[in-house]
C-alpha cells in the first residue's frame, strides 16, 4: 500500500470517529503502518496535512463510503496471566513496598 493510501486510510478513520481529521491523530497511525515514512517527516506531514485537508472537505456519509474500502487490523487482547511456580490459588500473598514515608494505610497521603 502507497504511503498515501495508509494516510487516507487513517485520515478518514480519525474523521469518521471524531467529526473531523487531525494530523497529530493520524501521523503516529501511519509511523507505526509504515516505519519507512519516519525518515523524511517534512514530507511525509505535508502529504499528511494535504490528505487531512481533502477528507475534511468530505461529507459524512463521503466519509463512511471511502472507510469501508479499507481494513483494520483489530487489537488482539488476550488474557494476561501471570503463573509462580510454586503458588497455589488463594495462597499467594503480596504486599505493597515501603514508602519513602512510611508502609501504605488508609489515609495515606498520595502526593
């Protein structure tokens, strides 16, 4: 995919959600799509501001008919476990570091 379709891809999607397409919402979107971009950021926000400013132009319904040509990679959250060796459910006790003002009580004074 060409560096101006991910940035369109991203643009609309930050329209779709937020009414309108912002360039510090969607650069970090397509640095993580395509590292590659970060080497030349000058041209890469000019192309950025230049997409931004014709999916802003866009109508809403516009919006949603051009997004539905491109796909997401949905997030994978999966269940974190963490597993001790020797421990045995209900058994495990933990405990909170000491302060530099003393253990954590009720009351404790969170600066």
């Amino acid at each position: 995919m060409k560096l101006e379709e991910i940035i369109l891809k991203h643009a609309l999607k930050n329209a779709s959600e937020y009414g309108k397409a912002q360039p510090g919402a969607v650069v970090g979107k397509v640095i993580a799509e395509a590292p590659d971009a970060k080497r030349d950021m000058k041209g890469t926000m000019q192309v950025i501001s230049k997409v931004i400013e014709k999916v802003n132009k866009m109508k809403k319904e516009q919006v949603e008919k051009e997004l539905s040509k491109f796909t997401f990679e949905e997030k994978k959250e999966g269940e974190r476990k963490i597993t001790l060796e020797d421990g045995e459910l209900g058994k495990v006790v933990t405990r909170f570091l000491p302060e530099p003002n003393g253990f954590l009580h009720l009351g404790q004074n969170q600066d």
